[in-house]
C-alpha cells in the first residue's frame, strides 16, 4: 500500500478507533456515568438520526434500483429470521436469540459508517435497508416482548415502534420526495432551510454513536463459547446472503456502486442492539451482548477493508 492510500485510509478509520477508544476509556476512568451515554443515544436516535434519514431520503434519486436491493434484503432476513427459530429450539435456548437474526444495527452502526464513508446525501441507501428489515423485526420484537415481566405489551411495543421519530422522519421523506412535493419546497424556499436544519443537528451523530459502542463493549467469560457460535452462525449466513444479493445485482441492469456497497456493510453490520433488552434471564442478555460485540469487532474490520478499497 502506496504512503498516500495508507493515510487516505487513516483518515476514514481512525476517527472511529479514537471514538471507541474514548468510549472504552470513559467507562474505565468513569469519567461518564450510563445514564450520560444513554443521554447521548436518546439524542443521536431521537433528534440527530432522524434528520439524517429525512434529509437522505427527501433528497434521494429513488427508482427501482433501491426497491430491488429492499426485496433482496427482505427476503435475506425472513430466511435467517426462520432459521434462528429452528437454532433455538435444536440447540441454543436463548428466549432473545431470534432477534439476532432479524435485524442489523442499522441505526447506532450502519448509517453512520455509510455516512463517513460515503457522505450523508447517500445514507438513503442504508436507510432503505433499516426500513424494509422492520417487517421481520417488528413482529420479532412483539412476540419477544409478549409476557416478559415487566416489559409493555405487544401493542405498547408495536405503536411506539411504529411512532419513533427515526420511522417517522423515514416516512415523510419518503412521501415528499415520492409524491414530488420536495420539489415545490425548494421553489418555495423552504426546502434549504429544511436541509440545512437537519443537516447541522445530523453533523455529531456518528462520533456520538461509535463512542457509546465503544463505551457499551463487552464479552463476558462465563458464556464465551456460546457467543463465539452464534456470532460465527450470523457471519457466515448473512456473508453468504451477501454473495447471493451481489449475484443478484449484477443481473439487474444499471445498478449504482454505492448500492452495493450498502448491501456489503449492511450484511457486515452487528445485530440490532435491542438483542440484550428482549431476553428474560441474564444470561439471554450476556448472550445477546457478547455476540453483538464480537460482530461489532468484525463489522469495523470489514469498514476497514471497505475504506481501504475505496480509496
């Protein structure tokens, strides 16, 4: 590797490894308590990640390209959604193990990765992706939910899914930019100030969300076998499903770059964080949280290669 393409590549991961370093750190030296870092992710997930979907979705060049790539992924998660079901009752008896496979960390990982790499006017490539997942996710978290102590009831957890601001925001830039009003905005006036309000609260959001993983890190001893399986069984299904999407992408005419490569992050990313909050016993949890970081640990080497290529 060429001197430039080295720093070239420092440039795009080592703000990431600094953050996780800086989360790692804080929780060590308990320079910031949890309720601070969950502070931090109720911002970043709450006002920042919405207006970054808005602003990529409202602006997005939608067609049929991100409708082919959303059918592929779909059709992917559905597959390993109903194997997690056949892994648990033959040999991983984890009550939250099904949520492992019916979503990827999208949110605290995915968009913001895409976006370091590729600049927010692209996140609509991964945010698609988020919102076509949620037809597995959803009923997997319902049924996870259904009777879980103290948890809400299915409907609770469904309505407030279904209400969050980040699906939201999802929606109504997905019906400006479909039904053309966007285009109204901008000749009104309005639709800069839009762009421009969102884009300035969505600048912090990715140093905010690598820091909190890096702060949320950990691999627990008693249940390490267990973990090093499962995550090895979601790597390798969701690197095959890649291979399969990709093949099904050459055949499509005129497919962006960018689109596959949101396809490969997407399939390198963690499962979805919520794993931990969905299980019943501790040990569901220290399952949940040791595969996610073991695959949080595989998803940054795969950005890295991912940098290193595209530049």
């Amino acid at each position: 590797m060429s001197i430039d393409k080295f720093f070239s590549v420092a440039q795009v991961v080592a703000p990431i490894f600094v953050a996780i370093f800086l989360g790692v750190l804080a929780k060590r030296r308990q320079l910031m308590s949890q309720e601070n870092v969950q502070g931090l992710q109720q911002f970043a997930l709450k006002f920042g990640m919405p207006c970054v979907v808005f602003t990529s979705c409202l602006t997005a060049d939608m067609g049929a390209e991100s409708l082919s790539s959303m059918a592929l992924v779909l059709t992917a998660v559905v597959l390993s959604t109903g194997l997690s079901f056949t892994l648990q009752k033959k040999r991983y008896p984890y009550r939250n193990l099904p949520m492992l496979f019916s979503a990827q960390e999208t949110g605290m990982m995915g968009i913001p990765l895409f976006i370091i790499l590729f600049g927010t006017q692209q996140a609509y490539r991964m945010g698609v992706l988020d919102l076509i997942q949620a037809v597995t996710a959803y009923p997997v978290i319902a049924l996870l939910s259904t009777d879980a102590g103290e948890n809400p009831t299915v409907s609770r957890i469904v309505r407030n899914i279904l209400t969050s601001p980040l699906m939201i925001m999802s929606m109504l830039g997905l019906f400006l930019n479909l039904t053309g009003m966007v285009a109204w905005l901008n000749r009104v006036g309005i639709g800069g100030v839009i762009t421009a309000s969102t884009s300035f609260l969505s600048q912090p959001i990715s140093a905010l969300m690598i820091f909190s993983v890096g702060y949320n890190f950990s691999l627990a001893k008693e249940c390490r076998k267990p973990v090093l399986e499962i995550a090895g069984i979601h790597f390798g299904l969701f690197a095959v499903a890649c291979a399969a999407i990709q093949g099904a992408l050459f055949l499509l005419p005129n497919v962006d770059n960018l689109t596959r490569w949101a396809v490969l992050l997407y399939c390198a990313l963690p499962a979805s964080y919520l794993s931990p909050g969905l299980g019943r016993s501790t040990e569901d949890a220290t399952m949940a949280s040791g595969v996610c970081s073991v695959l949080t640990v595989t998803c940054l080497a795969v950005f890295c290669i991912m940098a290193a290529v595209i530049a």
